[in-house]
C-alpha cells in the first residue's frame, strides 16, 4: 500500500529530532530520476486508470463496446434502484466495524505479550504469530479456512463471522508495528513509574497506551482502509459469489460482480468511486477525531 | 483501489496486445499462433489437449496455445481478456451466454465459411441453427447434450425402490428419496435440492407446455409457475427428500463439488455431458436416467448445444482458427479423441464412429441419449442477454427462501423486479 510509505508512524519523530538540518538541494532532478521507477508505476498503473475509470463511471460502457456519456445516471441509480447495493454496503460496514476493532485489539494483547518476552523466545512466537499475516493474502489459506468451516460458510448467519474471524486471525502486520512502536517506550519512563509504585495496570494506561497512541492510529486507519477493500477471502469462501444468500456480498465482490460478470463496467466505476470518496471522508474524520486522542511526545 | 488496479491491469493488457499484435499470421496458410480457451475439467483437458496436438502435429506453422477453467471463472477471465484486446481466437460458447457476447459484436460470423472451411454435410441441420443469432452463424454447436437425473443405483437398490425411468413423476421422485432418505438416517438426502436452477426449472417449464422466454425474449413464465416450481422444492424439503439448507449448491461448481459427487445425496438433476466429472470422483458407481414429468409426452428435456464454439470477431488468425474449429467438429481422428466428454458429437458421421466403439463414460451417456431421444425436442431460442444475472438471481432468491430469510411470496416479487431490470 502506498500509504505505508506516506503516514510514518510517530515514533520516527524522536529520530528525526537529533539529525542535522537538511541542506538546500540543488540538483532536484537526479531526485526525480532516481523517483522515476515509482513514478512511471504510480501514474501508468494508479493514476492513470483512476483517470479512466473516473470517466467511465459517468458512461454506459460494457467491456466491448464504445462507451457512451450518460451523466450522473450511474450514480443515482445506485440509491436508488438496487436493493443488493445497500446489502453490500450493509455487510461491508458490518464488517469494518466489527473486524478492525477485533484485530487490531488481538494485535495489542500479542504485541504487549511479546513485548514482555526477551531474546530468542521473542523472535520465535514474533514469527509465529506473523505467519498467517503472511499466507494472509493467499488463495490456498482462504480455500482451507472455507474447508475447515465448511457448514459455517454454507450458512447465512455464520458466513460472515467465519470470514470476520479470518481476517481477525491475520492480525500480523499491526502487531509487528505495535511491538515497535512498543520497545520505543523510554524504558527509564517505565522504571520511574515503576520506582513510584505504580502497576502493571496502572502503567499500561497512564504510559504505555498514551505513548504507543500515535501507533495505535496508523494501525486504526491503515486496517480500516484495507478492511473497506477486503475481496479475496470473501471471494474465495463464498465461491465468488457473496452468498449464501448474499449474506458476504461484500461491496468490492458486488462492484466486480457488476463489472466481469454483468458487464457494467460504467456502473462498477462509480460504485469504485463511492468507495474511493467514503473511505477518503472516513479517514478525514478519523484523523479529526486524532486530535482528542492521539498523543504525541512533545505536547504538554 | 482495487478496482483501479483491475483497470490499470486492463490497460497494461491493452497495451501489451497492441504493441504485440502485429506478428501474427494473417496470410492464408502461413505460419500462425492461436489460443483456445474452453470451460471443463481435468478429465476434459486431458483429451482436449490430445486432440490439438494432433491438429498441430497435421498443421506444423499452426502453433496453439490452450488454457481451461472451471464454467464461472472462465466467463470472468474471457470477458476481461476481451475487453484488454486481448481475446482468444477459438472460444468455446455457452448457449446462455451467446446473446450476451454475440449481441456486443464479438464473435466471428462463420455463415460464409459454413459448408466450406468448416464441413457442415454430416450434420443434423436443424442443430447447426442453435449457433445462429440474428441470421449469423457466431457459432457452432460443439456437442449435443439433455438434461439428465445422475444417480447412485445402489442407493435406490438399498431403500427397495425403483430406478428413475421413463413415465416416472415428481410423486414418484419425492417417495423414492423420501425413502433414500429415511434408510439412510438422513445423512445421505434422497435427492439435491433443485429449487434454484434455472436449467431444472426450464426443463419443468417445458413438461407443461411453457417457456423459459417469450419470443420477444421476455420472461416466458408468471409468478405462479416460478411459485409452484419453489412449492415442489420446499415440498420435497417438507418430506426430508432432499438436501440440507447448508448443501445448496450449484451445477456450476462442477460435479466433483455437487451433493451427488461428494457422495452427500444419492440423485440430483444434471446433464449426462457432466458424467465425466461425476465420474472421476465416483467411478463406476453412478448412472443417468430420465428427469421425472407428469406429463406423459413430454420430458421437458431437449436437444441442447452442450457447448459451442466461437472464433473471435477480432482475431488475427482467421484461417487457422476456423481450421481448429472445423478439425475440432469433424474430424474423425479427433472425434475419436474426444468421444463424448462433451456430449454427443455434433456431425453425425463421428457421433456414429464414435457409438461403434463405446466405453465407460461414453457409454453412459451414448445410451442415455439413445434411451430418450424419441422424446428430446428441438432446442428453444438462444436466451436473451441478462439470462447470465437471471441465473444467479434464481440461484439467490431461493436461497433466501431455503434459509427461511423470505418466504416464497417476498422471493417472487423480489426475483420478478430484478429479473424485468436484468433483460431490459
């Protein structure tokens, strides 16, 4: 995800703060050269289609033929006229507000248990924990998930929570930045709360939570934006179809439901860029809210 | 986005192709490269690809590459390939999808090569007619297939009753697998819950004297045939005859992944073609008989293209494509090849040649076929675009109704509103 490498988690900071000023740079363009490989990928493979499907979604366009100008019809016709695309933002928000929460407390309880670990006995359950985050992805994990829950996936009011718990259970990625984002905690910090009498409880929420808040955020938004595109394993368990009766109609199975197998590319453009523009707004608001939360070293 | 990605994809695709295109052959006879791409299984791959190593072994400068996928994948593979610029040259077709592709002007009319390029003597000529649309020829049938009740004659031996056969009814099929049922503890159900396919509801249609579509290719049935259809399925749910809410599946996961295949129902309805595949998961163990009717004239069942074969309106190998399809159709040696993995051979010259010789799964379904043809009609129109989001959309509503998330009343409205939208 591009926005690993733009939203740095704070921590950074406490680094930064010790290096020497930057000097002016003159010569821009051996930066720019250097950039190009991104830069040729970001916008032939990013921007330019978000172009294209931009204007797509304001035309019929089927896959075959030339598409042709309709307007907002796209859009309106959305809210409108399609009881299966309020479904789909039905499972999809129940799905956000459910596994984001639920992994990314996982991720903490892990990360504070591993933190408490030293030496070698650290790096092995680290890895442990890590390796279903990094089969995660993978088609072969979600068949064997749809395997093992066999009768679960097959009905209605379990399917989601069988692929709820699945992601929940790939929580690798936030836990390993929570464990950074943990061992930056001053250790002296700790003692002196320690040397004062307070205890476990009492430094977890008046210094460790505080502290790794900043990481907590990063976690929040980038698990939040992922869990709005989350497709793979609810395609593969519900057999590419969102069922049993379209109870993980998740809304990037449906959009591509609408594109490669009704051929309504036009229509499936708009629904991407509802999406685009729901998860923008949402992370907005996410990062007004940061300001009442959200604790960075150098505030008083 | 993921979405964008899938576009960005599409472009790169696009790109790719057009830069690339300009090598293939285009003079008649010189060297060319194709690529044939078909739904199906293992078992069909395994012949198929026999089948085209033969042809390029008699057509040396013809080079084809090949790729298979099960029936949905490979729709939403084709149509993004066709959309990247970069088609297949020889696409097997669905008759349910032939509208949908045909009415965007992606495939070849063959009608001047009919006769000709493509030999069409040997053929039954009411059945090249399946793969005409609007007076263009955009395909040609590649087998003939029926609809067929695959079944496990132990079981039914077990539970004393009878074989499906000819002159059974619904009645008749609901006490047999009530029975079934019942000797086996309800672990293994009597019968695969039909409720939501299409194809047993066209074929039920069809018993009394209706269609799936109108001429003008509306919907060719009322809210009370499609509720009568979805009664017979919960009544044959209410008599413990058939599969758990949980099994509800589909024909198109393939007959490996059905109820009957992975042994969790004793019969469910199908196509003889699919034997193959039922087969390799269960083999010797099954059978075809007749789909029950209440009618005494009429099966329902018909003389359907099991599959057919299109060239790209956008190849850059002409001749060589059609000279794989016409190889493919007529050809004896790769008649010998392919045998009846997809049904009955179209040009009747092979389908004799091959009838000579029968084995195992070929066999099966030769005789099946031979046991119903003098009730087997005339295949109907190809559907109209929007059959494919019908299908599902049938699919759906009964599952909701199988769930107990609507009743049977709430599902027919829902269904009758999305299926007007769908095909208009």
């Amino acid at each position: 995800m591009v926005l690993t490498e733009r939203v740095a988690p704070a921590p950074v900071k406490s680094v930064a703060e010790g290096a020497p000023p930057r000097r002016p740079n003159k010569s821009q363009g051996v930066a720019y050269l250097f950039l190009a490989p991104w830069l040729l990928g970001a916008i032939g493979l990013t921007v330019a289609p978000m172009v294209v499907s931009l204007y797509l979604s304001f035309t019929d366009y089927d896959l075959f033929n030339t598409p042709n100008w309709v307007g907002v019809d796209n859009y309106v016709k959305l809210f409108s006229d399609d009881p299966r695309y309020l479904q789909s933002v039905g499972v999809t928000l129940r799905y956000v507000a459910v596994s984001v929460p639920l992994k990314l407390l996982l991720a903490l309880g892990v990360a504070l248990l591993l933190n408490s670990l030293r030496g070698l006995g650290q790096a092995f359950f680290r890895s442990a924990f890590y390796a279903p985050s990094l089969l995660g992805a993978s088609v072969g994990l979600a068949l064997a998930w749809r395997a093992i829950f066999d009768t679960w996936v097959d009905t209605p009011d379990m399917a989601l929570t069988t692929i709820i718990l699945l992601s929940a259970w790939q929580f690798g990625a936030p836990m390993v930045i929570f464990l950074a984002g943990l061992q930056q905690i001053p250790r002296d910090m700790l003692d002196a709360a320690e040397v004062d009498g307070a205890g476990w409880w009492r430094r977890l929420f008046s210094i460790v939570l505080p502290m790794l808040s900043p990481v907590m955020f990063f976690n929040l938004v980038l698990e939040t934006i992922h869990a709005f595109q989350a497709f793979t394993q609810a395609f593969v368990v519900s057999g590419g179809r969102g069922g049993p009766a379209d109870s993980t109609l998740f809304y990037t199975l449906y959009l591509y439901e609408r594109g490669f197998t009704e051929f309504r590319m036009g229509s499936a453009s708009a629904m991407a860029w509802v999406l685009l523009v729901v998860i923008a707004v949402i992370t907005a608001v996410l990062f007004r809210t940061s300001r009442y939360w959200v604790f960075y070293g150098d505030e008083r | 986005m993921k979405a964008h990605k899938v576009v960005g994809l599409l472009i790169g695709a696009a790109l790719v192709a057009s830069g690339c295109g300009g090598g293939g052959g285009t003079a008649s006879g010189g060297p060319a490269e194709i690529k044939f791409v078909w739904w199906g299984n293992d078992d069909r791959a395994k012949l198929t690809n026999e089948a085209v190593k033969l042809f390029q072994e008699r057509n040396s400068n013809i080079k084809v590459t090949t790729s298979f996928q099960n029936f949905q994948t490979y729709f939403e593979k084709l149509s993004t390939e066709i959309a990247g610029g970069n088609a297949p040259d020889v696409i097997q077709m669905d008759y349910r999808y032939l509208n949908e592709y045909a009415g965007r002007n992606v495939l070849l009319d063959l009608t001047p090569n009919l006769g000709k390029e493509i030999r069409t003597a040997d053929w039954n000529q009411g059945f090249i007619g399946s793969g005409k649309l609007n007076n263009k020829q955009v395909a040609m049938p590649l087998a003939q297939n029926a609809t067929a009740i695959a079944y496990d004659p132990k079981l039914f031996a077990d539970a004393g009753v009878e074989e499906p056969a000819i002159g059974w009814t619904w009645q008749d099929y609901k006490d047999r697998a009530g029975k079934i049922q019942a000797k086996n503890e309800n672990k293994i159900a009597g019968s695969t819950d039909f409720g939501g396919t299409e194809d047993v509801f066209e074929t039920w249609l069809r018993q009394r004297g209706k269609k799936l579509y109108a001429d003008d290719g509306k919907l060719g049935y009322t809210k009370d045939d499609l509720k009568a259809f979805w009664q017979l399925s919960k009544d044959f749910r209410d008599a413990k005859a058939t599969t758990p809410p949980e099994l509800v599946t589909t024909l198109n996961a393939g007959a490996e992944q059905s109820p009957l295949g992975k042994k969790l129902s004793a019969s469910e309805h199908s196509y003889d073609s699919l034997f193959g595949g039922y087969n390799t998961v269960r083999p010797n163990e099954l059978k075809l008989g007749p789909y029950p009717s209440d009618s005494k004239d009429s099966l329902g069942s018909y003389r359907k293209p099991s599959q057919l074969i299109s060239v790209s309106a956008r190849t850059k190998a002409k001749d060589a494509s059609i000279k794989l399809v016409d190889f493919l159709l007529n050809d004896p040696d790769a008649g010998k090849i392919l045998g009846a993995n997809r049904g009955l051979p179209a040009n009747l010259k092979v389908r004799e040649q091959v009838s000579q010789n029968l084995t195992g799964t070929n066999k099966v379904i030769f005789e099946y076929e031979k046991s119903v043809d003098a009730k087997l009609g005339d295949a109907p129109a190809a559907p109209p675009k929007g059959d494919g989001a019908i299908y599902k959309l049938m699919q759906r509503t009964h599952e909701e109704v199988v769930f107990g998330k609507k009743s049977i009343d709430q599902a027919l409205e829902d269904f009758f509103g999305e299926a007007e939208r769908a095909l208009s």
